[in-house]
C-alpha cells in the first residue's frame, strides 16, 4: 500500500513538528506555506513539561539548549527608567523543571532541519479550497494547482484558514480576551545585554528585551483592547492603532514605536482563543492554535503545538492512516489544551493592569519581594500553576 499523503497547511512550529512525526512513521507529508520563507524571528517561546518529552524524543534537546535566550535579569522600571524591582531571568519567567526559552524562529528553524531534504515544504502558496471524497480530500490551491490528499491537517495559527474553509467562520471559534498584542525588534539603543525590561502604565506594559547573540532587541506591547477592528494585510493601519494605544506614555515608549514603521517582523494581532467541540470534520483536523489557541499569555502556545503534532502522528501511525485516528487524537489533547488555556485569562491580568492605584501597589508589593531572601519561594505559587498545566498529560508512547 502506497504511504499515506497528508497535507499540512502551515510550516510553524506545529506543521513542522508534526511532518518530522510523520515522515519518521512512513506517511508523506506535503506542508503548504503562504510565507515565501521559513518564517525568522518572533518573539521568545518556553518549552516546559510534556513538551519537553517531545523535543527530546526528535533528539532535538541539545541545539535548543545551545541556542536558549540566557536571560539573566528581568525588571520592572518606572517612567523615568529606574529600576523598582528586579528578578533573575528565570525566576520572573517562571520556569524551572528543565524548562527551554528560545526564539521562536530559532525553534522553527532547528525542527525544519530535520527534515528540509525529506519532506515536500511549499512556500508562497495555500489552500485556496476543500472538497471531501469518499477516500481524501480534493484541494486547490491559490497558486491554481489542484491535488488530491487522503487526509488534510490545518496547522495555520489562530486565523486558520483551514478550520474556516471545513469547520465554518471563523466568529464561530474565537474569544478575544479583550487585549491587543504587537512585538517586533528594535535598535538595541539601551544597551540591553541578555536582560529585559518592562515598564507598566494604566491598561498598557511595554517591555523590550535582548537574547544572546543577538546585536538588536525585541519590543513587546500588550494592552487593554475591548474591541480590537483591523484590516490583517495593512500594516500602516496597525501601527496607527498600536501608536494611539500608547500616545503620550513615557519610558522609552516613543523610540520602541518608531521602530515600527521600518522592522521587518513587525506582529500585531488581538489576544485570543479558539474554542471547538471537535477538532476534526472527516478527513480533515486542526492542531495547534488552529485547535484551541490559548494566547500569548498563557505562554503554553509553543508547548500545545509540540504535544500536538506528537500526538497526532502518532494516532495516525496507529490507525495505518485512518482518520478514526483523529477522535484518539482529540481524547487526549483535549483535556491538556484546556489546562493550559486556563492560564492565559489569569496570567493577563497580572501584565496589564487597570489604574495607576493598582500599579503602584503591584509595584511596592515587587519593589519589597525583590529584596528579601529566599524570594524564588514567593514565586512557587506561579511556577507551579504553570507547571502544573505543562504536565497535564499523560504522553503516549508510540512504537516507530
């Protein structure tokens, strides 16, 4: 029997994850990417708990390692650049456990390693459309190119246009969580050496950081959005947006928007979730944020993919390729999704915060815990939620 072919729409981390699980369980997987090229940059990225399986499993653990941010410091600053409170890099992050801080381009770039000269990758282009037969997919796509495929994974972000095209629009998934988020890098004016710094005003936090290697930084916005409206292909209109956000705040909030106009990886979005009943129509499934989203917030994006192109492969290479893999698949994603999309809700409100009343008191509050002694241990509570969350599954073990 011929191997199966599998179309994946998106080359992130999720797509190629899971074309890497299954070339290695004898499928073929043809990944489909309307970016001309494997995307660089974007922001840092943990990989923490069952995630951490995963990557070790692709024998992957030591490039990542060796490529990690080495933040040293993080603080909090105020308008006029002093520093109120300051924590070791990993402690503010919140990872302990093994946990891996890397680029997102950087990961991208070492999971495509593995199979760049095995797997058919196909940039500048995508699926335009989806028929379901009886034994696979007919799909065409924007370049005009028409291909048949026994099975279709739609592996393209939170605005995928896979889940729209088999599942439905796509209001009928998405919860903005009611806050805008742009990161993109920036001259590295203040000298930054593998630190970061964070500066918090009334519904807005501003911080940039600087990773090692790296000559430049990279600047993170979030701030409250109730009803965030923009056209995704005009940048100008986003970066007009992302100004007004921020008019007249202090720091070095100025010089970071001026760098908006000219960065080349400029990201601007809404924080949001998906939220689905079921993550496969037929002959087609979703994983990743395509799936169940959980946001930048929650920090577990990067880990929810790992898990679910592991996974998925996995369930397929069990099933000899047929799609009743997918309700395996979705049993036991699903429960691990959910736990770590509760994070994203509860950690926003603890980096955006409403008053100046209530920044101040946050800032005293941090100003004294970095300070004292033993102050990792006042960390624990956050650590372990986080953990908690990265953990809660139970990862198969699949036979190659």
């Amino acid at each position: 029997m011929p191997a199966k072919r599998v179309l994946i729409s998106g080359a992130g981390i999720a797509g190629t994850t899971l074309a890497y699980w299954l070339h290695r369980n004898g499928f073929e997987p043809v990944v489909v990417e309307r970016a001309p090229e494997l995307r660089p940059g974007g922001y840092k990225i943990d990989i923490r708990g069952a995630a951490l399986d995963v990557v070790e499993r692709m024998g992957i653990m030591e490039p990542i390692r060796a490529a990690r941010t080495d933040i040293q410091s993080a603080s909090i600053v105020n308008a006029k650049g002093r520093k109120v409170a300051s924590l070791d890099g990993d402690t503010f992050g919140g990872r302990e456990h093994g946990d891996a801080e890397i680029h997102r381009g950087e990961l991208g770039r070492i999971i495509y390693g593995l199979t760049e000269s095995a797997v058919d990758y196909r940039f500048g282009d995508s699926i335009a459309s989806l028929e379901q037969t009886a034994d696979g997919v007919d799909v065409e796509f924007e370049s005009g190119k028409a291909e048949h495929f026994d099975l279709v994974v739609g592996a393209d972000g939170l605005h995928s246009r896979t889940r729209r095209l088999a599942f439905g629009p796509e209001d009928d998934y998405i919860w903005p969580m009611g806050y805008g988020v742009a990161s993109y890098s920036v001259p590295n004016d203040l000298g930054l050496d593998r630190c970061e710094l964070t500066y918090v005003g009334p519904n807005r936090t501003a911080l940039v950081y600087n990773t090692a290697g790296n000559t430049h930084a990279t600047a993170l916005f979030l701030w409250a959005a109730d009803k965030l409206e923009y056209d995704r292909s005009d940048r100008a209109a986003q970066v007009a947006i992302l100004r007004e956000a921020y008019a007249n705040e202090g720091w070095e909030v100025p010089k970071l928007l001026a760098a908006a106009e000219t960065t080349p990886d400029f990201y601007f979005d809404s924080l949001a979730q998906i939220a689905m009943d079921t993550l496969a129509q037929g002959r087609v499934a979703l994983v990743g944020d395509a799936a169940h989203c959980a946001s930048a917030a929650s920090g577990q994006g990067t880990s929810l993919a790992l898990v679910d192109a592991y996974v998925l492969a996995g369930e397929l290479a069990k099933a000899d390729g047929d799609p009743s893999a997918f309700a395996a698949y979705e049993t036991i994603v699903a429960p691990f999704a959910k736990a770590n999309q509760a994070l994203g809700p509860s950690n926003i409100k603890g980096m955006v915060i409403p008053s100046k009343a209530r920044i101040s008191s946050s800032m005293a509050f941090l100003a004294v815990v970095s300070r004292m002694p033993g102050k990792e241990r006042l960390m624990a509570p956050v650590v372990k939620a986080i953990h908690k969350a990265a953990t809660a599954i139970d990862l198969p073990e699949y036979q190659k």
